[in-house]
C-alpha cells in the first residue's frame, strides 16, 4: 500500500475507524509514518467491541496493546491510547 504523498508533508494524520478495514493494517500505519514530518501525530480511532459492518470488508478488533505494539514498530512513539465508551456502551 502506497500513499500518494510526498514524504514527510503532513504535520497530522487523521484515521477515523478505519483501520479494521484494511487488510494489512500495519502497512497503512507504515505508509501514515513515512507522509508525517518530524514531530508530527496520527490520531486513530479504531473499535475494539463492534457487530460487523461494512461487510465483507472489516477484518479487525483492537486492544491497547496490538495498537501499541504495531505502532511502534513502524517507527511512532505513543504518547497516550485512551478507550472510550467502556462496558455501558458495549452493552447498548
């Protein structure tokens, strides 16, 4: 997977629930670190408790610690991981 951008032009990349429709998440999570200048961020968002949707393309749920770890490996330093919505919403 390939970005169509120059290396290092954005200062922020933006995914919103969209990670658990790519097949190969960490090539996308590559590709935001190669297109984010120095000191830049991601901010992602992705579901760790969700029915299936936009089938048959959602192929992943996250924890904490699969985010951290293939974060890291494609070179971002993770400065927070914060869940939302908690057993309430899970349950609704």
């Amino acid at each position: 997977m390939s970005l169509p951008f120059a290396d290092r032009c954005f200062e922020t990349v933006f995914c919103a629930q969209v990670l658990e429709h790519v097949p190969r998440p960490e090539e996308l999570l590559r590709e935001a670190f190669r297109v984010l200048k120095v000191g830049g961020q991601i901010i992602l968002t992705v579901p760790q408790t969700w029915g299936l949707h936009e089938e048959p393309h959602d192929y992943y749920r996250f924890t904490r610690y699969g985010l951290r770890y293939m974060l890291e490996r494609v070179g971002f330093q993770v400065r927070s991981i914060e869940p939302r919505g908690g057993a309430f919403r899970m349950m609704v």
